[in-house]
C-alpha cells in the first residue's frame, strides 16, 4: 500500500469514526418535554429569586433613605426655629418644600408596594425622580443655611 492509500484509507476510517460518534450523540442530545419543563421552571425560580432580592434591596434602600430624611427634616425645623427675620421666612419655605416632596415620595413608595406588577416599572421611575427632587431641596436648604 502506498502513503497516498493509507493516508486515503485513513481519512475514510477517521470521517467513519466521527458520524458514528455524531450520530450517538444525537441520540444522548434528544431534549424530552419533561427536560424543557425542568429547566423553564428553574429559570424561573431563579427569576423570582433574583427580583426578590432586587426588591428587597431597593425597599431596603429607600426605607433607610426616608429615615435619613426624616432626621433632616428634624433638623431643620430646629434651625427654622433659631432662625430670624428674612432667613427664617427663606429657611421655613424650604423646608415645606422638603416635607411636601419627602410626603410625595412616602405616598409613591405606598402606591408602588400596592400597585399590579405591570404599573410597578412606571412607578419606580417616579420614585427616582421624587427621590431626585427631594435631594435638590435638601442641598437648597442647606445653600441657604449657609448663606447664613
């Protein structure tokens, strides 16, 4: 036999070997109705599991931001009340606007733990531009503090 047959024979043996090889791998590879159901119901579960805790963190989150608000807020209307003249006018406007959006924020986060979970994505962009604004009153309270 000549190196050209052999390597011939060879390559005919080797594509032989590998059919066989795909074609019991089909068999192994053939997913059941059960093997879907397993696996979407675990997808799932680990879905749930996942936006559970994402949940639970943002609510985590915003309870401990309205407690921090809500010392602010106690804060504030002690140096309204050291305040005189002019300043404590400037100083009492902001700190209605700090309670009115830290009071519109409690009520979005109220309205979002109530609400079906197709509202729930809206609502949270609400709560991130009432939680925005609130910030932007507490730093306009504090400029004014400061300009004390």
């Amino acid at each position: 036999m000549t190196m050209k047959t052999t390597i011939k024979l060879f390559a005919v043996m080797l594509s032989a070997i590998f059919l066989f090889a795909c074609a019991g791998q089909q068999e192994k590879d053939k997913t059941t109705k059960d093997d879907v159901k397993k696996e979407a119901k675990e997808a799932y579960e680990t879905t749930k599991s996942y936006l559970e805790d994402q949940f639970d963190e943002m609510m985590n989150d915003l309870e401990a931001f309205k407690n921090k608000t809500n010392e602010k807020i106690a804060e504030y209307k002690k140096d309204v009340e050291n305040a005189e003249g002019e300043l404590k006018e400037r100083l009492d406007k902001r700190l209605k606007e700090v309670e009115q959006k830290s009071t519109e924020l409690n009520n979005k986060l109220k309205e979002y733990q109530e609400a079906a979970d197709d509202k729930k994505e809206e609502i949270k962009g609400d709560i991130k531009k009432l939680r925005k604004a609130l910030d932007e009153s507490i730093e306009k309270f504090n400029e004014e503090m400061e300009e004390e």
